[in-house]
C-alpha cells in the first residue's frame, strides 16, 4: 500500500464538509476508486473515477482527480454521523486487474 | 448469489495448523482476488484470478500461502503451518472483468493463537 497514500484520520462537525484527500504514484492507473468500510464490515465500492476525467458527482459525493499531480480527493457534502467509517482509495493499473489500496482515512463525524 | 460469501466467518486456530478459507464469489464474475487486512491497516494484494488465465500470485507473503480456483466458480485460500503474524482479516472480491469496481465480501476474521 505504499504507493497509495491518504492520511489517517479526518475529524468533521455533523453538516459540514469533508474533503478526503489521496495521492498515487502510477499514472498508467486506468481507473480510481474510493471505498467505504464501517466497522465490522467488508469494504463498499462508493464511486470510481476513470482517468480520463477530472470530476465526478453522485449526490453528496464530488471526486476530483488531479492526473499531473497524481491527487484524488473525495468531498462529503453535508457530511452525517452515518458518514462515518474508514475511506479508502485505490487505484488499478493497466497490467492487472488487482487493485492497490491506500491505507485508509477514519472520518469521524461529530454530532 | 446476490454477494460475494466467505466462510468461516470466524476462525480461531492454534500455531501451526493448517486452514482453509473459503469464497463464493457472484455468479457469472470472472475475477476474483484474496486480499489481507491486519488491524488498523490497509488492504495488501495477495492474489488474483481472471478466467482460466494463470494467477498472480505476486502479494502471496510466504510458501505456506496457496489459493486455488476451478473455473469461475469457489476460490479457497490456504494456510499452512500459520504462524500469529498470520492473523488477520481476509478479504475476497470478485469483479466482472478487470475495469469495473469489485464486490467484496465481509471476510474472514483468522486468529492464531
């Protein structure tokens, strides 16, 4: 997972934003994901940017994806309690199928 | 199925023995990929099925790691002689093909003592 950093953890107020941020190093990657896990839980596939973009929207989630800077972030718009859990990003490159993941960002959301 | 099932869901052993970790992947999904979860750490590759292509073993961290896999159906993870750096949650996903996002299991939770 070295290759795919985020920071650890993120603390917000219930309605504010979050914006989780990650930085990969391969720029072959073909596709970015970003996934939630709550505790106890497997992991959930929340969005996927391809690389050909710079911005996806799905209701409250905005992923930017900076190509030069090799930068993905992740906004939470009106961001809930029930947003909070461990955020991971990961990127897929051309050779393979598999996946390498960040190390995870615990977002916690305050009431 | 609806999912991606692993089981045990649990699974307690002692040093030394062997264990067998088993995933049912979604019906029709041609990939599959084991990945392993220590606590309060990210996901590391271990393995990766596509087809009937050979697999990337590449993530497997030790000899006494081995998968298998017939087909597109079950995958089983295999673990020899565990040792308790092994413990650890272990995760399966299957995808259609190699570009779309995984559906991963809920895992299986392995402990050595």
């Amino acid at each position: 997972g070295e290759d795919v950093e985020q920071s650890l953890f993120l603390s917000v107020r219930e309605g504010d934003s979050s914006v989780i941020n990650c930085t990969y190093t391969d720029s072959s990657s073909t596709y970015l994901y970003w996934y939630k896990q709550e505790p106890g839980a497997g992991l959930q596939l929340l969005t996927y940017i391809f690389s050909n973009m710079d911005m996806k929207q799905d209701q409250r989630l905005t992923v930017l994806l900076n190509k030069k800077d090799k930068h993905l972030s992740l906004r939470i718009a009106d961001t809930q309690t029930g947003d909070s859990a461990i955020y991971f990003c990961a990127e897929s490159r051309n050779q393979g199928g598999k996946l390498i993941f960040g190390q995870g960002t615990e977002l916690s959301v305050k009431p | 199925g609806a999912g991606v099932s692993q089981s045990p869901s649990n699974k307690v052993t002692e040093k030394g023995k062997d264990v067998e970790l088993r995933c049912d992947p979604i019906s029709g999904h041609t990939a599959l990929y084991w990945y392993r979860q220590r606590l309060g750490q990210g996901l590391e590759f271990l393995i990766y099925f596509q087809g009937n292509s050979a697999p990337d073993k590449s993530g497997l961290p030790s000899d006494r790691f081995s998968a298998e896999r017939t087909g597109e159906s079950v995958s089983t993870l295999t673990i020899q002689r565990t040792q308790q750096e092994d413990s650890a949650v272990y995760l399966c996903a299957s995808s259609f093909g190699t570009g779309g996002g995984y559906t991963f299991g809920s895992g299986t939770r392995l402990t050595v003592v």
